[in-house]
C-alpha cells in the first residue's frame, strides 16, 4: 500500500489561542475612532461571557450575520495603521505553549499542521504563518475598494470544517483515520468526528460529555506564553495590519453577545 500523509487540524480561538485578540484590540479601536467607549465596555463583558460560557450554534449564527454588519464600511487603511501602532502591546501573551509543543512535535512526525477556524483569514492566515503551519481554512470577509462591504464570502464553522478538512484531503492525499485534530468547541464535533485521533482541548460543557461518551483524550492547556518568545513574529506591515481585521471580526461577536444580554443603546 502507497504511502498517505497524514495531518494535524487546529481549531484557533480557546485551542490555540489562550485569549481573544478583542479585547486586546477594542481599546486602540476605540482610540482610532471605530468602535466608542460604550462598545469597549460591552466588549470586555462579552468577552468574560463567551470565555466562560462559549457559545451554541444559534449564537454563532447571529454572531456572524452581527459581525458582517459592525464591518460594513470600515477602511482597510485605517485598521492597518492601528494595529501597526499597537499590535506589539497587546498580542503577548496569545499562545498556549502547550499548543505550540504539540504543533512542533506533529511537524517532528511527519505531519501537516492545518489551523481551521470560523474566525476571518485576516487573523487566522499570519498567526498560522507565525506558529509554522502549512495550510490555513478560515471564514472570508468581503473587500470591495479598500472596504468591508459587509458580506462573508466563506463561513468556515461547524460542518463546513469537516467538509473543508474532507476536501483538503481528497487534494493532498491526507489519511483522516491516522490524522489528528483539536477543539475547544462542541459546535467542532463535525470536524473532529471527520478524523481517528480526535482531542478536546480545554472543552465546553457539551463536548467534554461527548468526548467521554466517544473516548476522545481531553487536553488542558494553561500556559500562555509571549509568542515571541516560541515563534519569530513577521515585520511590521500589512501582514501584521490583518490581524487588527481578524480581531474587528472578533468584536462583533463579542459585542452581539453582550447585546443580547444587556440591550443598551449604543
């Protein structure tokens, strides 16, 4: 029988990351005039409510149709200067080390590493650049004239992962049964149910019970560690810029969530 390679699938947000670039990020939006100082307090209760709590597909869902919206309009120039000016102050730390170990020792074996994450590309493309991994499926924002136009092009969440991760391997040759993947999330079920070596890594209520019912091995990470301090950080420019979009995105998650509590007018 020929050879297959075989690979390793990272969820990013709670597996890979220890914390949320939003609020990290909502302070200097605020300064650069994109969010006001209601919406940095909101942002830092929702944070605390989505760590804790996480979220269920109908959340996601309004998440995502609340994040296109908070978009909409928002120049790519000026995201770019603000996190040019502040990225260096607010990522670190941002990484489990543990889930830096991990993607090291799948590379050490042979193994693709493929971060796959409903978060925007803008974010997810340069820290998988950062952490060394080979491919990136992340979701896709709409850019029309140096603008968000308010639409997603690709939602990379729940069953579209394992679809993604499916595809991806009908292209490379990957075998899923001797392949791996992470997730803090029940709604990653799909996509850690599409390979045979699945882990929950730090999981929620509903997918810690589902990993004990299937045998999936449960992973706590609880080492943040500066990502320069594993990883060399890319130059300053419009790489490092994306990561500002990447944590917009995340913005408005958190900021539907905390609305949804709270109902206060901006």
């Amino acid at each position: 029988m020929a050879f297959r390679p075989t690979a390793a699938f990272f969820d990013l947000d709670k597996t890979v990351i220890a914390k949320s670039s939003t609020l990290a990020f909502s302070k200097p939006f605020q300064a650069g005039g994109l969010i006001s100082r209601r919406a940095v307090l909101r942002s830092a209760y929702a944070q605390f409510v989505y760590l804790v709590g996480g979220a269920d597909h109908d959340q996601m869902e309004k998440m995502r149709q609340f994040m296109s919206q908070l978009c909409a309009g928002w120049d790519v120039a000026t995201v770019r200067e603000i996190v040019a000016d502040t990225l260096h102050n607010v990522v670190d730390p941002l990484v489990y080390d543990e889930a830096v170990s991990l993607i090291e020792e799948h590379h050490l074996a042979g193994r693709d590493v493929v971060i796959v994450s409903a978060s925007g590309a803008e974010v997810v493309e340069p820290i998988a650049a950062m952490l060394g991994a080979d491919r990136v499926v992340a979701t896709r924002m709409e850019i029309q004239d140096g603008r968000y136009t308010g639409g997603i092009e690709y939602y990379a969440y729940a069953a579209e992962k394992a679809r993604a991760i499916e595809e991806l391997a009908a292209q490379q040759g990957y075998d899923l049964e001797n392949s791996y993947a992470y997730s803090d999330s029940v709604t990653d079920v799909p996509m850690l149910e599409a390979v045979g070596h699945a882990h929950a890594v730090n999981p929620d209520k509903e997918l810690r019970r589902i990993a004990a019912e299937k045998g999936w091995p449960v992973l706590v990470f609880t080492k943040p560690v500066a990502l320069r301090s594993r990883v060399p950080l890319p130059p300053a420019g419009p790489t490092l810029a994306a990561l500002a979009v990447g944590g917009m995105v995340a913005v408005g998650g958190v900021l539907w969530a905390s609305a949804r509590r709270r109902r206060l007018d901006v």
